[in-house]
C-alpha cells in the first residue's frame, strides 16, 4: 500500500485510466493506493484524504468496474448516484465522470481481460454506465478485490495463488454483471443534450487552452450550449459551477508547478504569471485556504 500526502502525487499513481482530477476538499491529509495484477486482472484499491471531481477514461484493453468502498450514497458516477448495490461499468475507451465532494472515502476497482464475456442485459456499447447487481453480489466483489490488493500472499511474482485469485474475481463480476436489469427502453420525444458530450467537449477546450482560464461564455460557445446549458451539465456532473471547475483544475496545476520549479530554480511569481494569475495575494490565499499552506510554503517544501 502507497502513502502520499499530497493528492496530485497520488492522483499520479492511479494505474489504468487518462484522469482530470481536482480534490475539492481535505479532510484528512492522507492519500492510500494499493494496485496488483493477478492473472489476467488488475485490481486496485485506494483512500482519498477528501473530496474529488473526476473525469476520465478507461485506458485498459478490457471493461472497468470500480465501486465504492466507504460512502457509497456520496459517490455519483456520470450524473447518478452509485450506491451500494450497484458496480460502474465503463468498457474500454469509454470516458466518465465520479465525484465525491468534500468527504474523505474509498473506493475499489478491478480491470477485467480484453476478451471478458459481457451478458446481454449489462453490454454497454461504448458507453459508461451504472449497473444495478444488487447488494449481495456487489459486496462479494468488492470484498474480494480490497483484499487481494493488499494480501501480502500476493505481493510477489505470479503464483498458482494469483491464478485463483483471478478466477474468484471473474466469477464475482460475472455474478454481478448476470445479475443486472436490462437497460430502460429508449425514450420518446424531444431528445435531451448529451451532458456527457457537452462535458467531454469542455474538457478538450479546457486542455486546448493554455493557461486552462477560459471564461464561462467561450467554453460555452465552444459546446455549443447556452452559459445555463454549460452550468447544469458542470451542477450535474461535478455538482460545482463551471467557473468553480476552473478554478479547482487552475489551483492544482499551479501546485504541479510549483513542485517542478523547485528542481528548476524558479520563484512563486514566476509559475503564477506562467499560469495567467496576476493577482498574488488573491490567489495566494485561495490556494492557503484550499491547501492548508502557502505556494511559497509548497514550493520551499520541494525545493529541500
């Protein structure tokens, strides 16, 4: 099991997936993270010293499940609320959105093989979606991927051990998957907008944008939405405003830089200028109150 202090570091060791994260809260600073393959799985186990907004995509070659561990009426998953009974399916590829605001909680996942056998009533197409398993079959997998990801039985090279533990984990997200109600029908009517693609389309902008500061009226022109449309899809999804987002995305990625110059021999005014802020003392102590410290204090703890 990994133990870090500081959130971006962690967030860095989350195996299998391209991440956008913004820890919106601290409740504890501690961040745990425990990753192992077994067989022809990987699973994965972590705590989150606070909140985090989440958007993502499954980079493995086969289907994702994660589910969570503590909290569970607190975690929503693509604009619904996750629950205990349910795992969050997100196929390979597929992009999605988790968050879990200002609450310390943990949480489990387990990558299943490229050629892993989905039923009818849980096939999700390129989409990410909640699968509702029941209470009993999602706890038998979740039970067993937390354990198995810090079983010092299985820390060392593959044994017979790791197979069976790959088996007991395909069998129990077979259980789950076999288990799910088929998919609602279609709807009829006036379709809704997609929050998914007006926040999958602001992302991308966001990551086009260099300094990552657009205003809320450019990033909604660049969905194609109203500045109302943008900040229901954001209220919907992160369960903050858009200009919210930014600014939490805006204070980590001043933090990544800060613990960069350290090594580079750069000052505070420097990486903040570098990222478009302007008003130090403002933003000084947005990011005391977000962090706990100071940029100077973060960049003086790297720098030694």
């Amino acid at each position: 099991m990994q133990i870090f202090d500081d959130f971006d570091a962690w967030g860095d060791a989350v195996r299998g997936a391209d991440l956008r994260l913004a820890c919106d809260a601290v409740e504890v600073r501690s961040w745990r993270l425990a990753t192992r393959l077994l067989g022809r799985t990987v699973v994965q186990t972590a705590c989150e010293g606070g909140g985090n907004l989440c958007f993502g995509g499954n980079a493995h070659a086969g289907p994702l499940l994660f589910l969570p561990v503590t909290h569970p009426e607190r975690h929503v998953v693509n604009c619904e609320r996750l629950g205990r009974d349910a795992v969050f399916l997100i196929p390979p590829g597929a992009d999605f959105s988790i968050r879990v605001q200002r609450r310390a909680h943990a949480w489990c996942s387990v990558a299943l093989p490229a050629d892993f056998p989905l039923p009818p009533n849980a096939l999700a197409g390129s989409t990410s979606r909640v699968v509702r398993c029941g209470a009993d079959s999602a706890e038998r997998l979740r039970r067993l991927v937390t354990t198995f990801a810090v079983d010092p039985v299985l820390s060392g090279p593959a044994t017979p051990a790791h197979d069976a533990a790959c088996e007991a984990i395909l069998t129990a997200a077979s259980a789950c998957l076999s288990s799910a109600a088929a998919a609602p029908p279609p709807r009829h009517g006036r379709p809704q907008l997609d929050r998914g693609a007006i926040i999958r389309t602001a992302m991308a902008a966001l990551e086009d944008d260099p300094a990552q500061r657009p205003s809320v009226a450019s990033l909604a022109a660049a969905c194609h939405v109203t500045e109302r449309t943008l900040a229901r899809a954001f209220h919907d999804t992160f369960g903050v405003s858009p200009l919210a987002y930014t600014t939490l995305r805006l204070l980590h990625r001043v933090r990544r830089g800060l613990r960069l110059a350290a090594a580079e021999g750069l000052t505070v005014s420097q990486v903040l200028t570098a990222h478009g802020v302007w008003d130090f003392g403002r933003f000084a102590s947005r990011y005391r109150r977000h962090f706990g410290e100071s940029p100077s204090a973060t960049l003086q703890l790297h720098r030694s």
